[in-house]
C-alpha cells in the first residue's frame, strides 16, 4: 500500500506542475553547447517562456508529455517513496530515537537509484515530447512521436529494449541525489519543526513546512544532474543507438561546463525551482497526508469479531464529525 499512496501522490503533484516541466526542459536544451551570445533566446525566463509556449504552441504545448509524465511519477516515486516509507518504517533512519542525517541521506539515495531504473524509459519518452515544438521557437533535437506508446514502440522497434533505457547513466545520479536531498531534509526539517513546537504535531502544516524547506536544498542539488540527464536524453542518436553528442554522463557534464561554463549546467535554474519546488512539496504533503489517513483507516477496521461493536461506534464518530465539518 505504502508504493500505491507513494503514487498516488506523487501524480497528484504532477498535474499542477507539468506545464513548468515543459518550461525547464526547454530552457535547459536552449543554446546547448553554444558559448553565451552566440545562439538565439527564444526563452528569456520563466515567465517568458511560458508565455511563448502558450502563445505559439497553444495551452496544450504546455501540458505536453502529461501522460508520460503521470506513468512515470507514479512508478518512479511509488518505488522509491514506497521503499523508503518500508525502510522508514523498519526504524532504520532513527539512532537513539532521533533521525539521523547520514542514514536518511543514504536511504533516500538507495530509494531513488531503484526508482530512477524502474522509471527511466518513460522519463525518456517524456522529455522527448516536452521538448518537440513549432519549429520557429524549437530547442534541441526534435523528435517527431505521436504519443508515449507510438515513442515507446518506436524507439523498441528500433534500438531494442536496451535502447529505452538509453540516458540511464544520468537518471540514476541525477534521482538517487535528489532523493538523498529531499527525503533526508524533509525527515530532519519535519522532526525540526516539531521540535519548535511551531504547528501542531499532526497538523497538515508540518508537513507543508518541511516541504518548504526541502525544495530549496533539493533544486540546487540537483539542477546540475537533471541538465545533464534532460540532454542525454534528448540527444539524437545514430543507427546503433549512439549518442551523437555526448558519449554519457561525464562527457556531458565536462562538455556543458567546458562550453557554456558553470551556468550552463545551472540553465533553467529559476524554471527549475518554480517546477521542482512546488513539486517536492505538494508531494511530500500528499504523501504525508495519504499515510496519515491511511493508517487512520487501519485503526478504524476490527481486529476481531469482539472489536465490530467497537468500531462501528467509531466509524459513526468519524461519520458524524464529518457531517458537522460539511455543515
């Protein structure tokens, strides 16, 4: 159950931040390669690129690769939420009844390379149709998919099934640096804020809070990683299955700084932040929220024949406390 809400969550945040998923992708593939100055900016920021998305592409193009978007959420971070709400739950993370930094970092890290493997082909197809647009405002390499399951059989019937994972290299870092990022602050921020006595222990807000402060840690963590992933990616190949530009990960990360400098593997860094801040927090807050309501859930159910009367006195409760909730 624990991968099923890990889900469930995590697509929840999906479909509020897909647009800017589109935007970060864009701005990241823009210039790739190319010193500063020397390309055309069909991006100036954030705001600019959403509103030449909308413009020139519709209101669609900036929900481009949604259902991609969503499979892979709910995969990626039912496998690497799940697996460390299990690890969580084993008692694992906690030295001397208090979390330890060291072992949620690691944790979170072990939890993301899972998810990132599992994830990898549909996060391919993703990127691939997030970056296709109108030729007169394209970045990039463009691929020309009719949706996820044409991409996915495309590419198979091409490259074989190794082909699907190609990028890999770059999603495992770019995942299991994130994941180590945000689980470990998201755990030590929500004990924190518990600490301080600042919101009610099980109160919505704690978990909000920690979220907060975790998209912060994780956008500058990872930003580097997912240029390096979104171009890898992204990159046309040859008949083999090559990359024609970048042999893999550390090829990438030295040719984009040798190029374009420190600030080219931090492109996109305000789209990155618009996109993974909101993400990690509704996330997070989803997935706090669903386990609460989950266990809830469990307390309510009888153990045995002796326990019914028990608890439908509870359930009718809970039902009444409703009522008056909606009155």
């Amino acid at each position: 159950m624990d991968f099923v809400l890990s889900g469930a969550a995590a697509c929840g945040a999906c479909l509020f931040t897909n647009p800017l998923e589109v935007v970060k992708t864009r701005m990241q593939l823009q210039g790739e390669l190319q010193s500063r100055g020397s390309y055309q900016v069909y991006y100036r920021n954030v705001f600019h690129a959403f509103y030449t998305i909308g413009k020139v592409d519709g209101l669609s193009g900036l929900q481009k690769g949604l259902a991609p978007g969503l499979v892979y959420q709910f995969f990626m971070n039912g496998v690497r939420l799940g697996s460390y709400a299990i690890i969580e739950s084993s008692g694992y993370i906690h030295t001397n009844g208090r979390v330890s930094a060291a072992k949620t970092t690691a944790a979170g890290a072990v939890a993301g390379v899972v998810g990132a493997v599992m994830g990898s082909p549909v996060y391919l197809v993703k990127t691939h149709l997030q970056s296709q647009s109108t030729s007169c405002i394209a970045v990039g390499h463009q691929y020309k998919h009719q949706g996820m399951v044409h991409a996915l059989t495309a590419i198979y019937r091409q490259h074989g099934i190794l082909g699907l994972w190609r990028g890999s290299s770059a999603a495992v870092p770019r995942v299991s640096v994130g994941s180590a990022a945000q689980l470990s602050t998201f755990s030590s921020a929500k004990e924190l804020v518990i600490d301080l006595q600042v919101f009610p222990k099980n109160s919505w807000l704690v978990a909000l809070s920690a979220g907060m402060i975790s998209s912060v840690v994780v956008v500058l963590a990872m930003t580097p990683f997912d240029v390096v992933s979104t171009r890898l990616y992204n990159q046309p190949v040859d008949q083999l299955g090559k990359g024609q530009l970048y042999k893999g990960f550390a090829d990438c990360f030295s040719k984009t700084l040798r190029k374009e400098g420190l600030m080219g593997l931090y492109k996109g860094l305000g789209a990155s932040y618009f996109r993974l801040g909101p993400h990690t927090i509704l996330s997070l807050f989803f997935w706090d929220e669903l386990r609460k309501l989950y266990q809830q859930l469990l307390n309510l159910i009888p153990k045995d024949a002796g326990d019914v009367h028990s608890w439908r006195k509870k359930a009718s409760n809970v039902a009444d406390r409703t009522k008056k909730h909606q009155l």
